[in-house]
C-alpha cells in the first residue's frame, strides 16, 4: 500500500526527469564556463591540497573551517572502553532528548540505536559513513521519525568520527536540520588486526563477548590497489530488573521505602483512586457493580491468592482487599538490559588507474539479533487501532469474568476484570535486523578539476517476533463464554488448572515486517578558481539523486484493534529527491575566510526548496580566530506522518480535570496527580507542510600555545513547522480522550484518562539555543605526556511553541512527548586526561548530567510531574556524576593488552519517577543503573 503522494505518474516522472537533468547539465556548463573564465583570468590557479573535511566538498589546505567541527580520534574511543560506535556517540555532550538507546527494548524502534544532537531527535541528526548516506533503520522511532541505526557499523574499522555541531542542509541534504554524524572507516589499511575482548559487571553478569578481525593488503600508491575487511561478531547477556536487588529503586519497583505511595508507576496491583481503578496483580480482582448510582461507585474487591503469588513481603488477604495486591513484576519479568548477538562485516578496495585516478567499492553487511523480556500483559485498558480507540475497562468492550466463570466471587454479575497475566509468562520481543550497503565509485582528475561520483544501494530487512501478548477477542471468550472453544480461562491461584491448548488460544505468538532501502548516484566536481591572497578560491558542484524507501506491516492483529496493550504501527511510501548544489570557500586575506553554499532539493511529492549556508573565519592573530555561521535546513514529512497508517503509543500525563492546579478534585485522591501512563493514539495528517529551520552560530578558536586549544561556540537552532504529535495535554484539555467510567460524584466526563486522540501537526515552532566548550591541554611531564580534554555542553533555551503558547524545556523534564521521557539537563560535561609513558598509557573520564527541576516545562504555570506518598512534589531529578578509567599496555610492538571499568566508583542513578524508559531511572543515567562494568581485551598486531 503506497502513500498517494508518493505513487509515479508520467507527468511527475518527466518532471523530476527534467530537474534532474536540468540540474546535472547546469552544473556542468556551469564548471565549463567557469574553467574556460578562469584560464583567461590565470593561466593556472594553485591546486589544492586533498583534506577531506566534515562539512565542505572542497579540499583544503587546513582542517579548521568556520563551522564547528568536532573531531573524534580512535584513541578518544578506545580510553571509554565503550565496546560499540552507538554507546560512545551516545556519551556525546551535544546528543540530546529524542536518543535512542539500546536499552529501550519495548519501544516503537527497539533493538536499534540512534544519536539526537541538540535534542532535536534521531529524524533531524544525518548519520554518514565515509561522507554518504546509509538505509534507515526498519522500525520509526515513536512509530514516525526515521533514523540511522549505529550499530550496524563495527567499532574496530572506525578511523574517526566528524560531528558537525551546525546545519550542514546545503552540503549533505536539506533534512540535516541538527547537524551531522560522519564515520569515517580505514581507507588505505595494511597488515592485520586480531582483537578480543570480555566485559562483565560488577555483579558478575551481562557478560559480553566480542572478537574482531580487520586485515588489508596492498599499497594504493605503489601496487596500485589496495584492499581491507573488518569482522566483527559478538555476543552480549541480558541482565534482569531482578539482578539488581541490592541497587535499591534499580532492582524493584516498589518505591515506599524511599517515600512514595502506591502509585508508582512500576509497582503493580495497588487500588488507586479509592478502589475505582488500579487492582493489576497477580491474583486479579473485580468490581463490584451492584447498587452502583451517583453517590455509589463501583469498588475493586480482590480475588483470592495474594499471599502466594505476591513477592513483596507483608501481603495478607485482609491487605489485598484494602489495597490491592502490591506486587514487583518487573523485578520478576523485566530486562534491564537486551539480549544481543551480533555480526558485522566492511570490507573496501582501491584501483589506482591513470594519474591520481581511484576506482573504490565498499560493501557493508550485518546482522543483529535482539531479545527483550518485559512484564506481562493485563487483560483490559486502554489502546487505539485505525478504527478508533478500544476501551477494555469498561463499557460494552470491558473484559469481564462471565457470570459463571468459576473464579468470579460475584455469582451472577458480569464482572469486570483487573488481572496480569503472569501464568502466560513475560511479553517477549525478538527483533532480527539485517543491514546492507554496496558502494562503487571513482574519482580522479580531469584536467585542473577533482571529481568524485559514485553509486549507492542499502537496505535493511527487519522481522519483529513477539510472545506473551493477549488477544482480545480470545481473552474475553475464554474468561467469559463457559463453552469457548478455547477453553475456560482460570486465573490467580487457580491457573494451574489451565492446559498449554487454552494458552495458545488466547496468546498467539504475533510479528511484523519492517524494510527500508536507499539507491543514490552523486556526482561532485571541485578545483581551485584563481588564487587569492588568503590562498586559492575553491569551487564544487554536484547533483544528487536518490531515492528512499520505508514500509512496516502491522503488528499480527493490531490492525484490528485485537492485542490487549500494544500500539498499532504501520506505514508504506517511497521518495525521490533530486538535488544539485555548489559551494565557494574564498580565503579573500590572510586572515579573513568566506565561505557560501547553496543547494536544492527536488521532492518528487512536490515539496522543493533551496538551502543556503554561509560562513566567515576571521584570524587577527595566528593564535585566534573568529568564525561564524549561518544554515537554513528543509525535511518533508516521511510516510509516517502524513501517508498511511498511523499509530498507538503510551506516555505519561496528567489530568487537569480529576486533578486540577496539582490539587485533587472533589471525590479524587492524590493518586489521580502526577504524570500517569495513558494511551496515545495519533493519526497521519495529508495537510502538513515541510518543516523548516534557520541555524546560526558564532565562536572562537584560540591556540595560544602548540599544547593548548580552546574553542567556545554560541548557536540557535530555529525549527518552525515543526512535524510532531500534537500536544497531549492540549488534546486533553480539548476533550479529545477516551475515559474510565470511575466517575468523580458520578459527574460525567471525569473518569480518567485511558487514551488520548490526536494527529501529526506542525507545530509552530522549536528553538534551542546553546553554548559549547571544547578545551584541550597536552603537558610533557619528565619521561611521560599527561593529555587532558574538557567538553561542555550548555543549554541556554530549548523553546517550543504551539498555539502562541511556549514553553521552555532546558532544565527540566520535559519534553514526555519525546522519546524515553529522559528530559532536557541544561549542561553535560566530560573531562577526560590520559597519561603515556613508554609502552604505558592510563586514562581517566568523568561523565557530569546535570540535576533537572520534575517539571513538564519552565516557569510558574510548569506542573511537578510525580508526588510523595504524603503528597509533597517530587521537585528535582538530581544530578549523576561517574568516573570511567582504562589503561594499555604494549607488551611488544605487535602484542598490546588493555582493560577498563566503567563507572569505577559504582554510582546508583538517581531515583526517576517519571521516565518511562527505565524502571525508575532515567535513560540518561544508564551506567548508574549497570552499576561496576569490567572489560580486558588484547590487540595482536600482525604486520
């Protein structure tokens, strides 16, 4: 099913044809004027050096252009002892709310992992490898925002990595809206490289195994080719909720002990709102619906068993019926960490041909298995299809225990149900993801100019399998037709009684497909004009064409509405872009640098525009400079958000009307404020726009020593038409929600919330506004060399508005609409020293996440989002501190041995109640949650 939009017809096709063609010929009579100009102007310009840097298509002579660049060398990497390109990137002080970490096993894109510089989101952030694209990962994160998967890159064919901390929109494409992420992989490699290594925590578990080959032959400038593969294959453990017991909140999800009450929103089976909602546990429970009338709601009564399947200590049947039967199920089901096995392979080779000429190949593949174990599943609630939301609570499509159902304590009522279905096991995800890349390119020289134009396929193959889920319509035959032909479900401390045929009726194992590809041809030119007293006036042009790919079936049966709990996520499109673009760098003085781009970009669905970006280095002195930046950046909405399909989500939020101002309404309790888990239900939306964003920035470089380097840079980044879910609190504020029957004084409309109904919109504006520190200091110390770096990250805004309503997000912890729910800290800081001496070298890092306030945003009308049990606001998630150390030894010059231990001093992260992308932690904060991590490696070098 394609998106409409995005079907071929003959007059769009010629359309796109002839800008395609328009756009290749301009830019070669373009180079042709220009050549034929030129030689009469100067018989021969100064030929420029070949330097490959992040953020130009024009070689140069230096590496410090006016755009901030960060350069990440391999030794940077190797000290964190951080074993994967995504966990490393993820570390970055610039990445942000909208990350995606491996940990997130049960969102929308688990098994994946993705970068969000500035916060902005994985969608917004341009991943390359080697200066090109590569095919998206299979799973939308959020079900809508398109990413790069990083793991699918191995670590030990990693030469350095590029952020470009800018919008770099007229170099790459317009939709590098945050900036962009370049891998650059070995290039002319010889020899051979055997590493291993084994990781394992403190606790003596998620033991990770890895090995690594990386071997290449041949010299490019006197063999005339060369040639190098990279395999990398491990395996990582998972590691249960449980195994961390002795971490206090970590290990359980009963927080009381710390203060809270019994709703937090990982401790199940409580009774909340005074018995009208709540009651998922393990032996189940019921309302009583007699004598129900405006003055007399309908109570939860429990059933029996609490004492014997409860784990928490203290749970008698008196308690249950009091209060629900409090149980721990993610400490007995739940991973704190996936599962992992893994194999990745790249491999490259380079024929010299003529004078300077290079045909290149690379080839990429890899594959990654993920298994996820989560809490089971209940049997009623909330959730949404394309038909609309369902509603199980309550209501004709309420699951209910049948009048004669055995179980039932109330003979002869239909009874609606509360129950988790522990005696079907955990709800297990299995994601396997297979990833490609092919490359044949070549480049050379044609006279005065470069060229370099290549071809690209790449392409991933996802298959999501899932177990433990319920469907619906099995669930309420089998609990509440006596002759289903699945059987009669029997629940709590009677489950026993239940045959593997009834389990297999009611929990059938369900999957979905998700694929994504990527084709592209490119084609680049660049030479030096003439030269200019500053150095030689560089020009490049080049076209691009490139055509993209997304689709995901359905979850099995979420199309219909039919598995209790899981959101629905489906989409289908196809887009081709046409680009061409040029760029000028003009070094007019010594010290004065300019430089201009300008791109456009061609969407075969009609959307188009041109991207300009400017920048100036100004040097007075040769130990200062300053430079400045100005981007403007374009994404179209991908198939996701305005195509078919749409999708159901979980959040958290709150409700203003059982709980306006934080203070409980007439007939509510305090268990009916804060942030509490709702459905989200969003829908695609035809009419939105493309988004669009003006980044600026402005910094200084000071080198006041060949040791010593400061860089300081100020930068905005404005995104208007911003493609987002809409507002969740707007939506409720509207009336757009389903809600519960538990009525407040039997006042109509004041059941709370179990899902949310709203659609993509563009909102009408972000704004970030930040500042960066990039310090580094080299002392040569008697025998050795002390080397110390700082890097300091700085949010000074991050705005978003909507409705002529803005709400300022730095420093607290919104925004939850965005991935994890991990907030937006004002600073993070990493400090990073290493000692060599000999065949020696120590080095140590401190990781800073500042503290953030609990609140959904900024200023006076900003809600704590969570309350102690005695109804003070939890005010501040604190700040996390942690100290990674590692060392290397080089036995001989081929044979090295090295070993590292993360989060050396075994930090606990601190208590989130809030996130719902860990159990009581923020994502943010993972390490702490890990606890001690251990791993001894070794290198043999093979020449």
């Amino acid at each position: 099913m394609k998106h409409p939009i995005q079907r071929l017809n003959s007059s769009r096709s010629t359309l796109a044809h002839s800008i395609s063609t328009v756009l290749a010929g301009g830019t070669l009579l373009l180079a042709g004027t220009l050549a034929s100009s030129t030689a009469l102007a100067q018989e021969q310009a100064t030929n420029l050096d070949r330097i490959t840097v992040t953020g130009s298509n024009i070689p140069r002579t230096n590496t410090e252009t006016p755009s901030p660049v960060q350069v990440i060398t391999r030794q940077e990497i190797d000290r964190t002892g951080k074993s994967t390109v995504a966990e490393y990137l993820q570390t970055l002080t610039a990445d942000g709310s909208g990350s995606i970490p491996k940990t997130f096993g049960n969102g929308f894109a688990g098994g994946g992992a993705g970068i969000s510089l500035r916060g902005l989101g994985a969608g917004s952030t341009l991943v390359l490898l080697n200066g090109r694209r590569m095919a998206t990962y299979g799973l939308a994160d959020d079900g809508q925002k398109v990413f790069t998967d990083l793991s699918t890159i191995p670590l030990d064919a990693v030469e350095r990595i590029d952020v470009l901390k800018d919008g770099a929109s007229a170099i790459y494409g317009s939709d590098a809206i945050a900036g962009v992420v370049n891998i650059i992989l070995r290039g002319d490699f010889q020899g051979a490289i055997l590493r291993g290594s084994y990781g394992t925590s403190g606790d003596g578990d998620g033991n990770a195994k890895k090995a690594t080959l990386t071997a290449g032959t041949g010299d490019l400038n006197t063999d005339g080719w060369n040639a190098f593969f990279s395999l990398d294959v491990g395996k990582t453990d998972a590691i249960k909720i449980s195994d961390r017991k002795n971490r206090k909140w970590i290990g359980t999800g009963d927080l009381r002990p710390w203060g809270y009450g019994n709703n937090a929103q990982f401790l199940g089976g409580a009774f909340l709102s005074g018995r009208t909602r709540g009651g998922v546990g393990p032996n189940g429970a019921v309302y009583d619906d007699r004598n129900v009338d405006e003055d007399n709601p309908a109570f939860l009564v429990a059933l029996p068993g609490c004492a014997g399947l409860t784990t928490i200590p203290g749970q008698t049947e008196a308690t249950a019926q009091a209060q629900g039967c409090l149980w721990d199920p993610n400490q007995l089901y739940r991973d704190l960490t996936p599962e992992e096995k893994y194999v990745n392979v790249f491999g490259r080779a380079s024929f010299a041909f003529g004078e300077g000429g290079e045909i290149y190949t690379e080839i990429g593949y890899s594959k990654k298995e993920t298994t996820f174990s989560n809490t089971p599943s209940g049997v009623s609630g909330g959730w949404g299809y394309p038909g609309g939301p369902v509603n199980a609570n309550s209501g004709d499509g309420a699951t209910v225990l049948g009048p004669d159902h055995p179980d039932n304590p109330i003979p002869g009522q239909a009874s609606r149900l509360r129950y988790s279905a522990w005696d079907v096991g955990p709800r297990v995800t299995n994601n396997t993801n297979e990833f490609n890349r092919f490359l044949v390119g070549v480049k050379g020289n044609w006279g005065d100019w470069s060229y370099d134009t290549a071809f690209l396929h790449s392409g991933t193959d996802l298959v999501n399998k899932r177990s433990g889920f319920l469907n619906y319509d099995a669930v309420r035959c089998a609990l509440g037709n006596p002759a289903c032909p699945g059987g009669v479900w029997r629940i709590g401390d009677n489950a026993g009684l239940n045959s593997q045929a009834l389990y297999d009726y009611i929990s059938p194992n369900i999957s979905a497909r998700a694929k994504s590809s990527l084709d592209m041809f490119d084609f680049t030119v660049s030479r030096s004009l003439m030269d200019l007293k500053g150095g030689p006036l560089g020009l490049a042009l080049g076209t691009e064409w490139r055509k993209t790919s997304n689709s995901l079936t359905p979850q099995t049966f979420t199309d219909q509405g039919d598995i209790i709990g899981l959101g629905y996520s489906a989409y289908d499109g196809t887009q081709n872009v046409y680009a061409g673009y040029a760029e000028l760098s003009a070094p007019v003085l010594e010290q004065l640098e300019l430089s201009a781009a300008l791109r456009y970009d061609k969407y075969e669905s009609g959307e188009g525009k041109a991207t300009p970006k400017l920048g100036v280095k100004w040097s007075p002195a040769d130990w200062v400079a300053l430079r400045a930046s100005y981007a403007e950046g374009f994404r179209a909405p991908n198939p996701a958000e305005n195509g078919d399909g749409g999708l159901a989500a979980f959040s958290n939020a709150a409700d203003p009307v059982r709980c306006p101002g934080g203070t409980p309404a007439p007939g509510a309790t305090g268990d009916d404020c804060g942030a509490l888990p709702v459905a989200i239900i969003t829908r695609p939306n035809k009419d939105l726009k493309p988004e669009e964003s003006k980044s600026y920035s402005f910094g200084v470089v000071l080198q006041p020593t060949s040791t010593t380097s400061l860089t300081v840079d100020a930068w905005q980044i404005k995104r208007t038409n911003e493609i987002a879910q809409g507002d969740t609190g707007e939506a409720i504020a509207a009336g757009n929600v389903l809600r519960d029957n538990n009525l407040l004084n039997g006042v109509p409309g004041t059941g709370s919330i179990l899902a949310v109904n709203t659609q993509y919109i563009n909102a009408a504006s972000t704004r970030v506004r930040g500042i960066d520190t990039d310090i580094r200091q080299t002392f040569d110390i008697g025998p050795g060399q002390l080397q110390m770096d700082l890097q300091w990250s700085h949010v000074l805004k991050f705005e978003r508005t909507d409705a002529d309503v803005t709400r300022d997000y730095a420093g607290t912890h919104g925004n939850c609409d965005v991935t994890n729910c991990i907030g937006t800290p004002k600073d993070r800081v990493n400090f990073g020293t290493t000692w060599k001496q000999g065949n020696w070298s120590v080095s140590g890092i401190v990781n800073y996440i500042s503290k953030m306030e609990n609140k959904d945003f900024r200023g006076p009308d900003g809600e704590y989002q969570f309350a102690y049990a005695d109804g003070t606001d939890v005010t501040k998630i604190a700040s996390f501190t942690t100290f990674d150390l590692s060392g290397r030894w080089n036995v001989t010059e081929a044979f090295e041995l090295n070993a590292s231990v993360q989060n050396a001093f075994d930090r606990i992260a601190p208590l989130d109640p809030t996130t719902y992308g860990g159990v009581n932690y923020n994502p943010l904060h993972f390490s702490g949650a890990i606890g001690r991590y251990f791993t001894v490696g070794a290198k043999y070098t093979f020449n």
